[in-house]
C-alpha cells in the first residue's frame, strides 16, 4: 500500500504559538473582530500582540461601531487630538464616572464649546446618532443644558408599541440604550454621562407619551447628577423619539453649570459592570442621599428646639426669680408687723 496517511501530530512542547501566525492575519481577520475589552487585555498578552493591537485603525473602527456619533468629521478632529487618539477616547467613554473618587475643581478657563455624541437603539439597532455643539456661557457656573432634537424633529422606532399597556414601558426600559459622550476640547477629555439604560421609566396620561430617564451620579468636589430625558410618543403607526435633553442638577435639584460638570468629567473611573449595574448604582445614591437629608433634617430639629427651648427656659427662670423675690418681699411685709 502508498504511504502512511495518518496524520501527525505536534510532540509535545512544539504546539503552535501565537508568534506562528502571521501578523497580517492577526490584524486583519481576528483583531477585528474584537470588542474594545478584549482587544486592551489581548494587548496584555505578548509584545507582539502589544504592537499589533495599539493600531490606530483598530481603535477607530472599535469606536465608530460602538459609538457611530464618533464617525461624524467634528469629533474625528477632536479624538485625532487625544494623547493615544481613538484608543484615550475609548478609554475616556467605555469607563463609567466614578461618583466616590472627589476630584478637586479644575484651575483651567472653560472651553468655549462642548460637543456631544449621542447614540440611541432599539434592541441594538441604532435609531438616532447625532452631534450636537454647545457653546458654553461666559458664567460657567449658569446651568447647562443640551436640546438635543429640535420642536419638529423625531426619531422613528422599529416597534408598534401602545404606550397605554404596561408592558411598553418594561419593553423601553429593557430594549432602549442611550450613550452621550461629553468631549472637552480643551482637556481633550471625554465621558459617557448615561447610564446607558434608563433607571427610570413613567407614562404621562396627559402629554400621552413615555419619558424615560438615563442618570449618573458624578463627582467634581460636590455630588452632581447628569439626567438625560428621553421622550417616546406616537400614535398606532409606531412610537417615535421627540425629545432628547441633557441637564445637570445637584442632589436637591438645583441646575449647574459646566463649572461643576467640567470638573466631574475629570475625575476617576472604573470599568462598566454588568446589565442593571447602572440603575443600581443610581439607586443606592439616592439611599445615601436621602440618609444624608434625613441626619440633616434631624440636626437642624435639634438646633431649632435648642433655639425654641433655650428663651423658654431663660424666660421661665427669670420669671421664677421674680415671683421668689415677690414671695420673700411679701413674707417680709406679712412678717414685720410682729417684729415691731
């Protein structure tokens, strides 16, 4: 018979390494095929795959396919500026803000404008991307705010929903994702100030629409929140997205300004968690904070009873010493008729 055609296999410890394959391989067919997380730990993982993974290119199509706002020619300009380019920004906007790391207030003039990047899906099909630039006020400290959309402008959804039934709101609260990146062009700093899902969904009878809200919790030297308000109405041909808006308020709802935003923008970060991750974290501030009120309120009842009892008492007392000394004056008077 011909030859042995069973196939051989490697001796031990020759196994095939990462270094066999050739580099445009790696590059081309399974680099790109990576997520943002695992092409940073793959960069971890030997020199060569340090090199190949750095690539501006991988970056840039990592970002446009998470983030197809970043393609738009405006903030391309701003990320080529961005120490490593689009891996910084990457990093910037994958990572969330970390509310518990205080940053101290930034010594740095107020850019001029902000731009945002902003994308909303549907069950991961993308619905709306769009750029919006705001000039900042002279003041930095008058509040900020982003209208998105103009009064005649909406977003068409690919679903038929009846905002009247309960399960439209759970089916939005699931299915509709929202990303606003915040870039300072003079910090060339980014952030994604959404949570990404909405951590809280209500039905207006009135306006007969849905506002869902996306919040996080920033830190700049003072807890400051970002709130962006998405509204959902239509009739019975489908739902469509009206407004989008952006505010920044502190704990008891007061507005800000860029000031306070700008400075939270620079603060701390840490890696997104899971599904849900955002909206519990939104809602263990909210314990905290109404903790924080709740000592608060019992500290000042207990300074205005001490404001309340102290004249009280200052006034019982000398009323008390009044009526002794009358007492003793009219014993004395009652007395000394049999003294004499």
């Amino acid at each position: 018979m011909g030859g042995d055609d069973t196939p051989t296999t490697p001796a031990h410890g020759d196994a095939t390494t990462i270094s066999a394959v050739h580099p445009d391989i790696l590059q081309t067919h399974i680099l790109t095929r990576l997520d943002g997380p695992t092409l940073a730990s793959a960069a971890c993982a030997s020199s060569q795959l340090h090199a190949l993974s750095t690539q501006e290119t991988l970056w840039q199509q990592i970002c446009h396919r998470t983030w197809p706002s970043t393609a738009d020619p405006r903030v391309r300009r701003l990320i080529s500026s961005f120490p490593s380019g689009y891996r910084s920004f990457y990093s910037d906007s994958f990572q969330y803000l970390d509310g518990h790391r205080r940053s101290r207030p930034s010594r740095r003039p107020p850019p001029a404008y902000i731009i945002s990047a902003v994308d909303i899906r549907y069950q991961n099909q993308l619905i709306l991307s769009k750029v919006h630039v705001a000039e900042t006020e002279s003041d930095p400290s008058l509040p900020f705010r982003v209208d998105l959309l103009g009064p005649k402008e909406a977003a068409p959804m690919p679903v038929n929903l009846d905002i009247r039934e309960d399960k439209c709101l759970s089916n939005l609260e699931e299915n509709l994702t929202l990303s606003w990146i915040l870039i300072d062009p003079t910090r060339t700093r980014a952030a994604d100030v959404s949570s990404r899902r909405p951590v809280l969904v209500r039905r207006n009878w009135l306006a007969n629409d849905v506002e869902l809200r996306y919040a996080t919790v920033l830190s700049g030297g003072e807890l400051v929140q970002c709130l962006v308000a998405v509204t959902c109405g239509g009739g019975g041909t489908g739902l469509a997205v009206g407004e989008v808006r952006l505010d920044v308020e502190d704990m008891e709802g007061k507005k800000l300004g860029w000031k306070s935003l700008g400075a939270a923008v620079e603060g701390g970060r840490k890696r997104r968690g899971g599904k849900g991750e955002e909206r519990e974290r939104y809602e263990g501030w909210w314990r905290e904070e109404r903790e924080r009120r709740q000592r608060k309120r019992r500290r000042e009842n207990r300074r205005v009873t001490v404001l309340f009892v102290t004249p009280v008492v200052i006034l019982l007392s000398v009323l008390l010493s009044v009526l002794v000394f009358v007492g003793i004056k009219f014993l004395q008077l009652l007395v000394s008729p049999f003294n004499g």
